[in-house]
C-alpha cells in the first residue's frame, strides 16, 4: 500500500517549492525553468524565469504546449492530456528520498515535434527515482510555436527550450540530490531527435555525461526544406511568414490550419512537417553528422515494426505496387533493396515492404550509420516484442511501456494489451537503468560485429538483422 509522508521542500534559484513524498521518493511538478513564451515572449527564444515570494506548490503539472489530440486510429493508441495555461515550460522531478550525489535523467517526450507532453501517466519518473536516480522531464514549444521557419525569428524554438531546460537541471539538481555531472538526456521519436539535436550544439553536449536515444529522428534540413510547412501555413492563412505575420495569430488558429493542411497525412506519407533547422546559432550541423564524433556514451535503438502505428492495416493493403515504385525512384533506392526487404520478411505485402523501406530510411539506416561511426561506446538494441493489439507488432512507441516499467497504465496497454510480460519490463527497466547508472546496459557495444540487443519474449544479443537490405539504402537528400 502506499503511503505518505511530510511534504517535502527544497529551494532552487527561483524560490522554494513544496512537492510531495510517496513510498520514498519525492516529486516536484510544474516548476517553471523559463518564463512563459506568450505575449511579449512569443517566438523569442526561452526567457528566464521569475523568481517568486513564499513557497510555490509544485503538485501539480504545468500548463502543456498547445496542440489537438491525435486523429482517427492513432489517437485510439496514443492518449493525450490538456492542461490549460500559458506557464508551459516546466520541469518535473522524480527524487529518491535522502538522495546525495544520484545519478540524473533528463525525459523528453515525443509527439512528431507536434504533440506530447511530461504530463501523461505513462512518463511517471517513480520507477526509476526507486531505483536511486533523480528522473527529471520537461515540456516545450510544439507545432507552430516551437519550429516555424520564420524570417526574423529564432530557429528550433522548441529545441532551444529543451536546451534551456537541461541547463536548468544541470544549474538546480543539486538541490534534489542529484550529481550535475552525471546527467542522461533521454527521447524518444521526437524527443530522441531533440537529444539528437542537444548532442548536436556544442554548449549543450558538455552538460551531458550519456544519451539514450529511443526511436529517433537523427536528420536536420537546410532552411528551406526545414520551413516548407511554415511557407504553406502563411499562405493558407494569408499572412506573412515573419514574426508580424503568425504573432498576430492566436496558438489556436495555428493549431486548426494545421489540421487542415496535414489532413489524411502520416509520418511517413510525404506530407510536410515540421523539422528541425540547421542553423549557425542553435544546430550548427545536422545531429548524424556530428553525433558520430561526439565521446558522449550513447544507447540507441529503434523498433522492428515502426510504422504499424502510423498505418493501420487497410491503409497497408491499399498500397499497391506502382506507389512503391514510386517511392523507390524518388528516395533513389536501388532495386535489389526492395528484392533485399522481401528476402527478409517473406510472405510480406507489399504495404509492409513500402512500411518497412520507409522506417529504415527514417530511423534504423541513420542510427546504424552513427553507430558504425562511432568510436565512443555505443550500445544498439531492437525491440522485436509483438503486440497483440491492432497487428501492431513490434510498432513505434511500445518499448515505452517496458522502458518505463509501467505495463499496468492504461496509456501502455492501449498499444501492448493487458497481458504483455513484465519479465520483459523488468530487463530492459534494469538495462536502461545501468546504462544511466554505469554507461553499461548489459550488453557489448555494437562495434565491428554490430552486436545488437534483440529484446523479445526470448531477448538475446545477435549481430544485427537485416544487414544485407538496410546497408543498400541511400542517405536521406
């Protein structure tokens, strides 16, 4: 049974907050690690916070970045929370109780730079300040208010919070008994492209003693590409692509022409999104180009069926033969590719191939280059578990449920079922766990032999699968 205890304190820069205590661990929620980015604020790179008087109640999550619940099938799997305000940049600390000198993490949520939040149940950081480490989260700007390509306006807005953020944790942890020096920055989906992104500028990265990329994105566009679905927004909506132009426009008339304008769109489908921005002052470089050289300890991975959350299977059986084709010859890759992807999954439709090419092509292919790449320790898992829900099988967002040892929330049985095996939760919980404890999850680093950890029902460290199709795929253009 749980049980609670005195509220605790603790005073940061800032002032002093009052979280929490349940079963040993203390939480501190909703504390602002910049000022509001509205008003004055709006499309400004992140503010510092005030400071305030007297003791601030920190039990409840902060307001959440604007955005609308996922649509159609997808918004079945992946919930979403609303908490109404203008305070969203906020960070969330999980502490064990005594802690002195922890280990830390920094939790970024994903949501295709769109959606997402720290709030949602599944991202509870309990398990993990059980385990001894200060679990540390954060919101940021999403959609059109974090990265818009605007003219005279800073770019990867919503980059430069998690970077104000990380800077927060590393400047206040001490005050949570956590080590400032031993702090991992952890993603997944966009979330792992923002570490990406983090490991990418050069500020950020000495701040960072490891990573753990889940899922990630490790690509930034030029200017142009980048701020093509910010060009097609302002012409939807009349205005000039500047700072005058979409200021004057409230976050949800933003939030509604979007929807419009990615209507019947998914990941993976070709329609613009928003992406990062290479750019001199806040990403001087795209992330794979840098994150190879960086000496920064790094577990990353991705899952074997990516796209079965984005495509629910009729979509999969609608695609037919010349759309592949097509998408072969605009993304150049070669024909034995496709003869490669349908040695390796025999018996595969042709919508899974297409599936299959296009989740290499964004994930697995860029993090396995990296990985080839790197000379610091670099450890490679897939996760291969198949869900019973929706033919998901192995899709985009289920290691979550496992990672954060939460199969039993609601949020994680909607994409893995009732009865998925804690056993499996139980391993990776503790590999994630030694990584951020040790730089060690438990298995070798990838190397010459692109050893892998293949979690399943049965996990087992393979070289890694599918070698043969996966190194014919081109760079992304």
């Amino acid at each position: 049974m749980s049980t609670m205890s005195v509220a605790p304190q603790t005073t940061v820069s800032t002032g002093t907050v009052r979280g929490e205590a349940l079963d040993g661990v203390d939480r501190y929620l909703g504390i602002p690690y910049a000022a509001a980015p509205f008003g004055a604020n709006r499309f400004r790179a992140p503010r510092t916070a005030a400071a305030w008087d007297g003791v601030r109640d920190a039990t409840a999550f902060g307001p959440t970045a604007p955005q609308h619940p996922y649509p159609g099938a997808i918004g079945d799997l992946l919930g979403s929370v609303e908490i109404p305000g203008d305070d969203i940049l906020t960070v969330n600390v999980w502490a064990p109780r005594d802690a002195d000198g922890a280990p830390v993490v920094l939790w970024i949520h994903g949501g295709a730079l769109e959606r997402g939040t720290a709030a949602i149940p599944l991202y509870d950081g309990a398990a993990f300040a059980r385990a001894g480490i200060v679990f540390t989260s954060i919101n940021y700007r999403l959609g059109s208010e974090g990265f818009s390509v605007l003219k005279d306006v800073p770019r990867n807005l919503g980059l430069q919070d998690a970077a104000a953020g990380l800077e927060w944790v590393h400047r206040e942890i001490a005050a949570f008994g956590g080590d400032p020096g031993r702090i991992t920055v952890m993603g997944e989906s966009a979330g792992g492209a923002i570490v990406a992104g983090l490991l990418a500028n050069t500020s950020s990265r000495a701040l960072i003693a490891r990573a753990i990329i889940e899922s990630g994105p490790l690509e930034a566009q030029s200017v142009a590409k980048a701020g093509r679905v910010t060009n097609r927004l302002a012409k939807l909506l009349g205005v000039s692509a500047d700072r005058a132009g979409f200021a004057q426009l409230s976050p949800e008339r933003l939030l509604h022409a979007r929807r419009r304008q990615a209507a019947g769109s998914s990941p993976l489908g070709g329609a613009a999104g928003f992406q990062f921005a290479v750019d001199p002052e806040s990403l001087p470089r795209s992330p794979h180009e840098i994150i190879a050289d960086t000496d920064v300890p790094l577990l990353i991975g991705s899952n074997t069926d990516e796209y079965r959350l984005w495509f629910p299977p009729a979509d999969l059986a609608a695609i037919s033969g010349l759309k592949l084709l097509l998408a072969r010859l605009a993304l150049r890759i070669p024909r034995r590719a496709v003869t490669a992807y349908r040695a390796a999954f025999p018996g595969a439709s042709t919508g899974e191939i297409f599936g299959q090419l296009a989740t290499d092509l964004l994930l697995r292919a860029p993090l396995t280059r990296v990985a080839r790449a790197r000379t610091a320790p670099t450890y490679v898992y897939e996760f291969a578990w198949e869900s019973p829900v929706r033919d998901l099988r192995a899709a985009h967002a289920l290691e979550l449920g496992f990672v954060f040892d939460r199969l039993r929330d609601p949020e994680a049985q909607r994409l893995a079922g009732a009865d998925a095996p804690q056993a499996l939760a139980d391993e990776m919980h503790a590999a994630w766990i030694s990584f951020i404890t040790t730089g060690d999850p438990g298995w070798p680093v990838f190397g010459q032999g692109r050893l892998t950890r293949l979690f399943d029902t049965r996990t087992s460290t393979v070289a890694q699968r599918r070698t043969e199709a996966l190194d014919l795929l081109p760079p992304r253009a």
